[in-house]
C-alpha cells in the first residue's frame, strides 16, 4: 500500500512540473484604419422591350464601359401607359470608376441617356450613385501599424497588471490579423507577468 502511495505522488508532482508556466495576462488590441475613399460606384439601369436581350442593351451602353461582367440582374414590370398595361424589362449594372473622374462619368451617362432618347431604340437609362469606396490600392497605401497594435496591447495589459499589482514583462506570443476589407486590424498579445506573486 505505501509502494502506491508513494507512486501516486510522484507521479502527481510530475503532472504538476509539467503544468507550471509563467504567469501571463493576454489582451486584444484593434484599430480601424482609416483609408479615404478613392472611387464611386453607379448603378445603371437600363429600360427595354420584352424583345431586347442582355447583349443588345450592353451594345446600345457602348462607351461607357459597361460589360457583361457589370451586369447584376434583370426584372420585368409592368407600367400603365397610354391607357394600357406594357411589360417593361429593367437590366442592371453595377460601374467602378476613379471618383477623380466622377464628372466625366455622369458626363457620359447624361450625354448617352439623351442619345438613346432621340434615337429611338427603345432603350432608357437612368443611373445613381450608389456608393464610395475604397480601392485596393488605397486600402494597401494604410497598413496596420504592428508596432501601434503591440502598444495598445501592453497599454492595456498595465491597467490590468496594475490592479493586481503587478507589472507586465515581455510578450511571450503574438498574433495579428487584417480583416477582408483592409479596415481593421487586431493583435493578440500574450505578455508574462511578474512580481507580487
């Protein structure tokens, strides 16, 4: 009986060596980036006849870089017109362009809405912006500060640390992540702690 007992609590010791890690406290830090937006993007819509197909409404958007790629759906509806019901077809599309050139743009728009309505082709357009956004070149040109997200993280780390009085040593890990949109940034900060243990 005393062979396992003394058994027993030599292997509970070695469980409990084994376990035995520096104290540490682990923070999270994130920052928003702030990247201004560099393009607009318009929502066009284009009105047709029941007999007008995709590629005959993007051949009559000619010039104003509209392709197929642009294109984000189609409905039918129904409008009262001249005492009668007519079935309409309603094609969008979605356009990034520079919000540099964003009066050239609605320039374009205007100039081919006049030119389908003189033309008689049974095509309008009507277009909005829809939103700004930034660019993946823009969103790139303002990078997470590591360094930035490693100060908050100790900054945050001390007020713990110090109301359990003690002190924050070096980070033991670290890691970082950028969100899809480039906009957020965190760090996972894992620091040792000492004294007043």
């Amino acid at each position: 009986m005393l062979r396992y007992f003394v058994l027993l609590t030599l292997i509970s010791a070695g469980f409990a060596l084994a376990q035995t890690s520096p104290n540490s406290i682990t923070v999270n830090a994130t920052r928003t980036a702030t990247v201004q937006p560099d393009q607009v993007v318009f929502q066009l819509s284009a009105t047709s006849n029941l007999s007008t197909g995709r590629d005959d409404v993007i051949a009559a958007l000619q010039g104003t870089g509209i392709t197929a790629a642009n294109f984000t759906g189609m409905y039918a509806s129904q409008q009262y017109v001249n005492g009668q019901y007519v079935t309409a077809l309603q094609w969008n599309f979605n356009l990034t362009a520079p919000l540099s050139n964003l009066k050239a743009t609605i320039d374009t728009f205007t100039g081919l809405q006049m030119s389908l309505s003189k033309g008689n082709t049974g095509i309008s357009l009507s277009f909005a912006v829809q939103n700004l956004q930034a660019s993946a070149q823009a969103q790139q040109t303002q990078p997470c500060s590591l360094a930035g997200l490693l100060s908050d993280a100790r900054s945050q780390a001390q007020k713990i640390a110090n109301a359990a009085a003690v002190t924050v040593g070096p980070v033991l890990a670290i890691t970082n992540s950028i969100s899809d949109t480039g906009m957020i940034c965190s760090a996972t900060v894992k620091f040792a702690l000492s004294g007043g243990f």
